[in-house]
C-alpha cells in the first residue's frame, strides 16, 4: 500500500511539504494534530525534532482508527449484527486532502 500510495502522481511533495506550523501556545484553538505541541516537539535518535526537521527523509506519521457499524441498519438486525473497519490515515497530507478515500488504508475488519 505504502508503495502504490508513493506513486500517485505529486503525492511525495505534499508528504514532504514544509510544515507551517504555529507553536501551539500561541493558538487559540487547535485545528490539526500538527497544532499541537507533541508531535511539534518529538524528538528523535539524535535529540532533534523528529517529524518537523526530516529533510525530505519520509518521516510519515499515521493514525489508526477503528469504528463500529450496523451493516444492515437497526431496523433490519436490531443490535444484534455489526462489523468494524481498522483503517490508517496518513497525517502528513493536509487536511482536505487527508480523508479522501484513495488515501486511506484499510487494515482489517472486526466481524
């Protein structure tokens, strides 16, 4: 997935974008995870900030999220029947693009 996801046309310069990130003290209300300060202040082997100065090294940061659904609505199963998608974002691609479903990976499915 990694592989086909590196070879969309124009998809490694906004991996590698420089992110224009505010320190996060000095905002008044967080709009993205880069916002804040954990992943702003991550530090790696050598000490330095990890994900903010990677020069251009592919240093991705993911999210995995899970959710639980209903496959065939309340009415027809009751709450008897769900299914749940594991599924990871990249979350170094901007927002607007982040979501879209060519970008997102689904790991698994819970039965």
């Amino acid at each position: 997935w990694v592989a086909r996801f590196y070879s969309c046309p124009g998809i490694e310069a906004k991996l590698d974008r420089k992110l224009e990130v505010e320190q996060a003290e000095e905002l008044a209300e967080l709009k993205d995870i880069w916002d804040g300060s954990v992943l702003q202040n991550f530090k790696g082997p050598d000490g330095e900030r990890h994900f903010l100065d990677g020069n251009g090294e592919g240093r991705l940061v993911f999210g995995l999220n899970q959710d639980g659904m209903n496959p065939y609505g309340n009415r027809t199963a009751g709450k008897k029947v769900s299914i749940g998608p594991i599924y990871m974002v990249c979350l170094n691609l901007p927002p607007e693009l982040r979501y879209r479903m060519e970008n997102i990976f689904l790991v698994g499915i819970i039965p």
